[in-house]
C-alpha cells in the first residue's frame, strides 16, 4: 500500500519559516505525498511551490475555533480564492462545550452553503468532548453534506485514537469519510487507521514515517 497518497502533510507550526514551506513542500512532491495543509498566511506561496502536483489544503480557525461564523466563512472564501482546494475547519468547541447546539448547527450550515465544490473536512477535537458530544457533532456534520470529520487539531492533550475511529465510523454509517490527525509519529499506527477504515492521515511526521515505509 502507498500511505503517501492518503497523507495531508502538516505545516502549521507558528515558527514554520517561509523557506521551511518550500522544503518541506518539495519533498513532498518528490515522496508522491497526498497534500499539505497550511495556515491561510501561506496558502498562495504553498500554491504556487506545489505547481498543482500536491493539494493544497487551509486550516479555518485553527486551532481553537472560537473566530465568528462570519469571520470563519471569509477566512474559507479567502483561502480558495488564494488557490487552497480543501479546507480543514475547526468547529467552535467552546460553544458546542456550552450546550449552544443551534449556534454550533447555524455556524456549519452556512460554512457549507458558502464553500461548495470543494472537500471540506470538519475538525471537532476528540480529547475536549464527551460521547453525547461526539455524536451530536459527527451527526450534525454529516447532515451538512460536507465530506469528512477530522478527530484532531494536533494540539489538544491527546489526538486520534482507535476508539473514536471506530465510534464515528459506526455512527455515520458511510455518509462522512474520516481524516485521523492528532499523534500519528509511526508508520505502524498510519496501516492500522487505514484498516479501520480512516481515508485520509493528518501528521507533521511524514518524512519519518514514509523513511519507516521505505526501510521496512
């Protein structure tokens, strides 16, 4: 199996300098790497050092959610005009932790109007939520026709994990695919998301786990 082609490459850290962009760009061209996901800053340089052999993926309220649906619509609308062809949005989990379902619904549906024709994948940040929470929010998110649930940001306590795989994918029921992203450092726990069912692999460990895949 090529992991490569199910890999969105992180570049999302605050001291990620503009020549670490283009490096880190190029070898994952070179590896045959899915896509990379940058912040909006960055979007157009990632664009343009991909020449559309990589997909260019933006964060929308990264990492806490906590921006306005107004503001998250115009970060989402800016960042495909920019040339970013999936976008990784973070729900608003202050709001969803305050009981505020209908705001938390409203937010999503109109992010959806407002972005269609491109993969949208929603991040609801697992280790913050409960189960009632992790199934009214998977359930919503399915109902919103946007394509995938993403488990992690990267920076909550913990990430992905194997129960909550398997609980989202019980729950939708094929209606959303599953991006697993939050502590994935091994070539080991990318094959075992895989055979849960997971399409898509979040992680800045890329070049170390695609070095394990070729020296296996």
């Amino acid at each position: 199996m090529d992991i490569a082609k199910f890999i969105d490459h992180s570049i999302l850290r605050p001291n990620h300098t503009l020549k670490d962009l283009e490096v880190e760009i190029n070898k994952c061209m070179e590896l045959g790497v899915y896509g990379v996901c940058v912040n909006p800053f960055w979007v157009r340089k990632a664009v343009e050092f991909s020449e559309n052999r990589l997909v260019v993926c933006c964060v929308v309220s990264f990492p806490f959610g906590l921006d306005t649906k107004e503001q998250k619509i115009l970060q989402a609308l800016r960042a495909l005009e920019d040339g970013a062809r999936e976008l990784d949005v973070v729900i608003n989990i202050s709001a969803l932790k305050s009981g505020m379902h209908k705001y938390v619904e409203e937010e999503l549906k109109a992010i959806a109007r407002n972005t269609e024709g491109v993969i949208r994948k929603v991040i609801i940040e697992t280790a913050y939520l409960n189960q009632e929470e992790k199934r009214f929010i998977v359930e919503l998110i399915a109902d919103t026709g946007m394509e995938f649930v993403k488990t992690s940001t990267g920076y909550a306590p913990t990430g992905a994990v194997e129960e909550d795989i398997r609980l989202i994918r019980d729950w939708v029921k094929g209606r959303l695919k599953v991006k697993a992203s939050g502590g994935i450092r091994t070539r080991e726990q990318v094959l075992r998301f895989l055979e849960l069912g997971v399409e898509r692999i979040g992680t800045s460990s890329t070049f170390e786990i695609l070095k394990e895949e070729r020296d296996d």
